[in-house]
C-alpha cells in the first residue's frame, strides 16, 4: 500500500514516458523438480525463449497427447477427472482440454472447477521490475504469473481466489486471472488526486450475494489529519457495479482513527482469512489496538488481541494450513517466534515455534523481512534492499537460497496466490467490444 504523501510520478514532458518490465512470480517453495540442493544458492538463468514453439516440439507435444489419450480411453471418466485432472496445475489442464472433446467437457464443469482451485497450493508471490532495454531472466523457483511493461505506477494490491487486483499507471486500476489470462480494468476505481487517494485493503467473496467485492479508503489531504472514507465495490457483470460508503460502528470512539493510522503505512499486506472473516496486524511497534477484523458477512470492523509476548517490531499474520499464526521477528535478533490462536472467541494465542536463523544467512542483510510458509514452522527471510532470500526450516537449517543480482528491485508482496480456472461474468469476453484498449499483462508467458 502507498503513503499518504506519496503519488505515481508522471513522465517528463522532456524526457518522455520510462516504461519498466514487471514479472510476477509464484515462488515454488516446495518444487519436487527443483535441481537447487540444500544449501545451495538458485541464481538466475536465461530461459528458452516462452512463447514461440517449435515445429518439432509441436509434433512432440501432439504424439505425447495422442499416446496419453490411447492409454487412458479405457478409463472410468470419474478417475479421470476426479484422480488425474484434478491434480494438475492449471497450464496442464488447460493443455488436457485441447486433446478431445470429451475430456474438454470432464474439465469444465463448475464442480471439478471449485474441486480443481481446492487442491492447487498456496504461493506466495514475488515481483521482480528491471528496464525494458533487457528481458527479465526467470529463476528456477518461481513460475511467472504476471509479466508485462509500464510505468512507474504498477502495485498488486489484493489476491484472493486466484484474482489479482493491480494498480497501473495512469491512475487506472484492473483485476486478472492469470491461470486463465482474463484482464479488464476497473471503471469504478480512479486513483484521481483531485478526487482522493485510493488505498485497497482486501478483495474478499461475499457469500450471502456470491458477489466478490473490493474493499478501499479514498482519503483526502487536509490538516492536521487526512479525510477517509470506507468504500465496498461489487465485481458484477461488466464492471458496471457502483461503489457504497459503509461506516464503522464499535464501542470504541477511537477505532476509525486506529483503522485509518494503521493502514498508512507502506507494510500492509494481503489478510489471512478465516471463518469469512479478513485479519490483518498493522506492524506497530507499540500496538495497542490489536489485530484489525472485517467481518465480509456483516461487513464491520472489530479488533482482536495480538499474543501478550509478541514485542517485537517485524510482525506478520499468516495462514498456517487451516490456523492464524502470529509471528514477530526482531531485526536485531537470529530469531522468530511464532504462535498459534488455538481459541478464536477467546483470543487465546499459544506459542509454537523459536525459529533461529542461520548466522551466515543473516550477515549484512539490511532491512529485513519474513513469512511462515508452512505448519511445520518453515519461513522465508528475505531483504528488498539486498535483493536476497533464504528458506529454513523450523531447526534453523538453511532450505534453499535465492540471489536475484542487479536488477533494479525486488519486492516480495506479501500476497498469495491460488490459481483457479472458475469462470466470472465480470469479465469481457474474446470478441466483446469491451475487451479492446484492456491491459496486456500476460506478454511473453
């Protein structure tokens, strides 16, 4: 999320528009092909050329889906579907589609759809931008989600469901799927300074409605203190929803001031949800209101307590496989601490895990900042500044390191992402006038 006093630059009028490239990438934490050993640091590579095919890989392809489709004729259509396709990532079954009909229709159902986004795991993803002059090198733990050219105005700002709502230049907002490459741009949603600043907190699915729906503050510059507002957009068919104030109500006078002053900061990251409701820790040092709720039922803020020994500056909500972890990691510390909220009435935290950090890892390693990846207490270090992260597990021994050279910036988001091939009618379809003049987010995938 951006500061208040901070504003997309604009181009030059004498220099001209300096356009960036963006590659957003889901980091394969736990790729069983990967050929990185333990210890052993992954440094980028250049990669074949994507998205041109060969003849003779062509006809490869062909024969292999031929041979694939002779093997498994005799197969019951419910373990094909249900034991096979359901398993594989998106790109695979979008492939599997193409072989024949009948396996076409087995994976596009609405319920093998939902059954599919069920078993996909959960990334986190990593943004890498460098000049357009030279192409972004891929690395061998991650698999590109996103990459395109623009601005300096670019920002992923919510995930959920395998939807990514992202900020372009231009003040111009626009939601995707990459798994199935969907695009459009937000009508309801300017970034305009003379209107107000946007800042989205979440996007999240509202059951009652079965709508998905966008959750901002439009904050205004007056002093001593900014003008905010609270705003619900619903993602309906055509974008052509319209955005609705909603207030926040709570026995506490103080808590839209907290709620406003939380969320200007530069570290606020996707919520972790659970029983539909979104959680997020503001990162104070000295926090006395708690963890921030939205309840996306009843859509009203609430807070939670944080766990009584948590003091430390570094902190982070996650999701640990089906629980809400709290994790706090002081930057003049080796270690990290985590607990787990065994009571969610209560607010009842119990301590889980002192992960300490590989000494050689952390040397010279400026600003830094992690994520709990699994139950078992594995994490990932990382620093923007130094342009380098590692994995450990909950022992403190080193996973897997990555190294990303020079190349301009490297930001881990905070976000994560579950690929789904659910279709949504809030998306042009090929052909619709509607789709020309959208973003092309998906070049040289």
């Amino acid at each position: 999320m951006r500061m208040l006093d901070c504003w997309p630059r604009r181009p030059s009028p004498r220099t001209g528009p300096r356009c960036r490239r963006f590659l957003v990438a889901s980091l394969l934490m736990k790729n069983p092909t990967s050929t990185a050993e333990k210890g052993e640091a992954t440094h980028y590579s250049e990669p074949a050329v994507q998205g041109v095919m060969t003849r003779a890989r062509s006809r490869r392809m062909a024969a292999a889906a031929t041979a694939v489709s002779t093997v498994t004729m005799d197969l019951p259509e419910e373990i094909l579907a249900w034991e096979i396709f359901v398993r594989l990532p998106a790109k695979d079954v979008l492939r599997c589609r193409a072989v024949c009909r009948s396996w076409r229709g087995l994976t596009s159902t609405a319920d093998f759809l939902l059954a599919h986004h069920r078993r996909q795991p959960s990334l986190p993803l990593l943004t890498l931008c460098g000049s357009t002059n030279r192409r972004l090198p891929m690395f061998q733990g991650g698999r590109p989600v996103l990459t395109f050219d623009d601005f300096q105005g670019f920002e992923l700002h919510a995930s959920c469901d395998g939807l990514m709502v992202l900020a372009l230049s231009g003040d111009r907002f626009a939601i995707c799927n990459p798994a199935t490459h969907q695009c459009a741009l937000l009508p309801g949603l300017s970034d305009d300074r003379r209107d107000g600043h946007i800042g989205i907190q979440a996007m999240y699915l509202h059951r009652p409605s079965g709508e998905y729906r966008i959750l901002y503050m439009k904050r205004r510059y007056k002093q001593p203190h900014p003008d905010a507002a609270h705003y619900i957009l619903a993602l309906r068919l055509g974008l052509g929803g319209s955005s609705r104030r909603i207030g926040i109500t709570s026995d506490s006078p103080d808590m839209e001031k907290n709620i406003i002053q939380a969320w200007h900061r530069d570290n606020m990251v996707s919520p972790v949800v659970f029983r539909s409701c979104l959680h997020w820790d503001p990162g104070f040092r000295r926090n006395d209101t708690g963890i921030i709720v939205f309840d996306t039922e009843a859509e009203s803020f609430r807070f939670m307590r944080r766990p009584a020994a948590a003091t430390s500056f570094c902190t982070r909500l996650c999701d640990m496989e089906g629980f809400i972890c709290f994790s706090c990691f002081n930057v003049c510390e080796t270690a990290a601490k985590i607990w787990v909220l065994e009571d969610y009435e209560r607010e009842i935290w119990a301590f889980k895990y002192q992960v300490k950090f590989p000494v050689e890892n952390l040397c010279n390693l400026q600003d830094r900042q992690h994520l709990v990846l699994s139950a078992e207490g594995d994490m990932l270090v990382y620093s923007n500044t130094e342009l380098y992260m590692f994995q450990c597990d909950n022992t403190g021994n080193s996973v897997k390191e990555f190294r990303f050279g020079s190349l301009g910036s490297s930001i881990i988001s905070g976000h994560w992402f579950k690929e789904s091939l659910v279709n949504h009618d809030f998306f042009p379809r090929r052909g619709d006038a509607l789709l020309a003049g959208q973003p092309d987010l998906f070049r040289m995938l």
